[in-house]
C-alpha cells in the first residue's frame, strides 16, 4: 500500500512539473509579447496587429523595428 502511494505520487509530481516545463514557453511569450506592445505607438499597435496576423508576432516585431531604425537613420541625415 505504501509503495502504490508513493509511486502514485511520484508520477503525479513528475506530470506536473512536465507539464509546467512544457507550458513555460508559452507564458515566456505571451509575456515578451505583451511588454513589447507597451512600447508601441498607437498607429504602430495597429501595424503590428495587422502585420501579426499574417505571421507570428515575432517576425511583426522584427519588422517594426527595421522600420524604427529606418526612421531613426532618416531623421539623422543632415540637410
């Protein structure tokens, strides 16, 4: 009986740790994603929704920020 609990247990706590691995990437993500759309303009949010639903929301912020650098360099040219 004690050992059938024990393994029993075991098991249970290696789903669960399994099952927090596996699901940690996920909340990593959500949580990069949501910090990086606290960093954008409101015409920007709209670039980034409209461009993310064609893609992941990686490759829309690569690209936004290849527009930002452009922008940036633009703004730096004399004359």
């Amino acid at each position: 009986m004690f050992w059938t609990g024990f393994i029993a247990g075991f098991g249970s706590c290696l789903v669960l740790v399994i099952c927090d691995h596996l699901f940690l990437n996920f909340r990593t993500e959500r949580r990069a994603r949501a910090n990086f759309m606290a960093t954008l303009s409101e015409d920007e949010r709209k670039q980034f929704c409209s461009i993310e639903s064609m893609g992941g929301w990686q490759q829309a912020r690569n690209m936004i920020e290849i527009e930002r650098d452009r922008q940036t360099q633009e703004a730096r040219r004399p004359g």
